[in-house]
C-alpha cells in the first residue's frame, strides 16, 4: 500500500474530490458577473513528473545503496488554476454551463473508476495476507 502506483490512485482520488468541489463552485456561480472559473490541474502534473513514460525504480533499503531510476518518486499535489482571460457573457463571466455539466461527469466516471482500483487493490492485498 505503500507503492507508488498506490501513492498515484490516492493523489488521483484527491484531485477529483477537489475537482467536484472547484466544478460544483463553477456551475454555482453560472450567474454571478465578473466571476471567473477555475480548474484543477494534476493528470498534466503528474504526467509531467513521470515524464511520459515508465522507469525502473529500485527501492533502497540502505543510505549507502545506489539509487537506480528516478530519485523522486514525488506524486505531485493538485492545483486549482483560474482563468481569467476568456469571457463568455456580458456580464464578463467566463463559465459556459455545458462544459461543467460534462466535466462533472467526467470526473464522476475518473472518481468511481479510482475508488474501484483501491477497492480491488485492497481486496488483493487481504487475499494475499489470507493466503486464499
């Protein structure tokens, strides 16, 4: 549970909680002038700090071990981004109701998807202590 690919799921889990929040706030204030939306950003974080691609990592057990692959190993935290250069109505607000809605649900869809993989990967791991 203390692996990477774990640490990735739990990071991934908490930016779409943040996400629903950020895009619950958007739609709220679907209405209000001058108000400008605001996104989250971590697939793009993450995507950058794994550089595109899989890398053997060993994991050392001793300071006196060489480290093989990357040294970090840093699952990055999600950031909520807001933009202020686009405007859609009059009133300078810049939320277009249709884009939330779907956004909503894609994060719902990436949410469920998340919490199922923990669920297996727990699941998993109870098999493996339970020998069964």
């Amino acid at each position: 549970m203390n692996g990477t690919s774990f640490g990735r799921l739990e990071g991934a889990l908490k930016a779409a909680e943040l996400r629903q929040g950020v895009v619950a706030n958007n739609i709220a204030n679907v209405d209000t002038p001058n108000f400008k939306r605001s996104e989250v950003l971590f697939e793009e974080l993450l995507s950058q700090e794994m550089g595109g691609q899989t890398v053997l990592q060993g994991k050392r057990t001793n300071e006196g071990h060489i480290p093989i692959g990357r040294t970090s190993g840093i699952v990055p935290t999600a950031q909520t981004q807001t933009d202020n250069l686009s405007e859609m109505n009059n009133n300078e607000n810049n939320v277009d109701i249709d884009r939330e809605m779907s956004l909503l649900a894609k994060n719902q869809l990436s949410y469920n998807f998340y919490i199922q993989q923990i669920n297996h990967d727990v699941k998993m791991m109870k098999t493996a202590i339970e020998g069964r």
